[in-house]
C-alpha cells in the first residue's frame, strides 16, 4: 500500500491491479509461444486497495492522446486474477465488447478524450462494485486501444474497444444483467453491445455458450 495511505481512508470491497499490454514486439515472438508472450507483456501498474490509492495512481497515467500508442491494452481486474483467457478464471468466460468509435456523433469532444473518459467511468463502475449482485462473475475490464476503421479518418485517429469480462460464458441471465449495467454506464444504444465467449485453445467455452452472442 501507497506510504500516503492511512487508516481515513476508504477501503475497496476488492483489490483491483491495472495492467498495461505496449504493442507487441514482434522481433520477440518467434521465441516464446503465444501465451508466453501475451503474459510477458503484460504490465503491472498498481494494486489500489483504497479509493484514494485508485485516484493517487490514476493521476499519475500517461493521458490519452492523439500520440499515445495504439495496439495496446489497459486491463483493470482483480488481484488474483490475470487478463488473459487461459487464467483459471476466465477460461470458461466471455466478455462485452463496446466500440468507442461509435460515440464520436454523440459529442465534440476528440475522440481520445472520450475513450479516457469512457475507459474511467467503467473503471469506477468495477472498483465500486456496481454490477451486484453479480459482482463476484467479474475478472475485470479491458481498454484496447485500436487503430481506427472509420471511412474518412486522419493518421492519427484512433478508436478503441472496451470489454468487460465476465467468469462464466454460459450463465446467460447474468451476462446479461452485468451487459444491462455497462449499456447504462455508457449511454450505449440499442445493438452496440455483444457478448461473446473467450476463444480458448480447449474450446471448452464455446461448447458451453450454446445460445450464440448476446447484443444489447
């Protein structure tokens, strides 16, 4: 915990890691499979344990840009609990999928403002536990940062893919409770969110989710 912390402040109901995925260096891939590599670039920024440990540490991100990178992941999720598909938890997951891109009508502001703007609402929605009662089916979210597709589009435009994932890809009613919650955090529109199953190398959640991809 941060020296800054004291007994004042407020504790989480859970301890929340940010993790930070730079573009892949493809001169190192040829070593090391695919998951060995997906989990070495993983990086860790904080542990927050306290709301006042969450905005210490979230001050001090680089901000969201025009320049920032893209192809690139930040993953907010539990302690315990890694963001990628084989982790013990998610391996029977699945996870709602947002495209940033799509707000850009809705207002004037540059588009990396809003996903920074979009990528924080959804983090103090998992930090404040407001997916109960189905809390507990959530390893975390994920902003990814992506190159954009729309038509007219300058070299430095960007989009980004938001993501919640969820524990379980074949409990369909709380997937999508937990997909109703984000659709509100976001003031999404009908059809704008899909939920889909993880594509582990066992398959195992694609034979479970047998009722195709949820959209909301």
């Amino acid at each position: 915990m941060s020296a800054n912390n004291n007994e004042n402040e407020h504790l989480l109901e859970h301890e929340w890691v940010l993790w930070f995925r730079p573009p892949k260096n493809h001169s190192s891939a040829q070593a090391r499979s695919e998951k060995q590599e997906w989990e070495k670039s993983q990086k860790k920024y904080f542990t927050a344990r306290t709301v006042e440990e969450f905005w210490r540490e979230f001050h001090k991100l680089p901000r969201i840009t025009p320049a920032h990178p893209i192809n690139c992941d930040y993953s907010l999720f539990r302690e315990g609990v890694k963001p990628m598909w084989e982790d013990e938890f998610n391996k029977n997951g699945g996870r709602w999928t947002y495209s940033v891109e799509q707000r850009q009508s809705n207002s004037n502001a540059p588009l990396p403002y809003i996903i920074e703007q979009v990528w924080l609402d959804v983090m103090l929605c998992l930090i404040g536990e407001n997916f109960d009662p189905h809390g507990d089916k959530i390893a975390g979210g994920v902003c990814g940062i992506r190159p954009s597709h729309r038509a007219h589009k300058s070299p430095s435009d960007m989009g980004a893919k938001i993501h919640i994932w969820t524990k379980d890809a074949s409990d369909v009613e709380a997937n999508i409770r937990i997909g109703e919650i984000l659709k509100g955090v976001l003031h999404a529109s009908d059809g704008q969110l899909t939920y889909s199953p993880h594509e582990t190398g066992s398959g195992k959640s694609k034979n479970n989710y047998n009722q195709g991809n949820l959209k909301l």
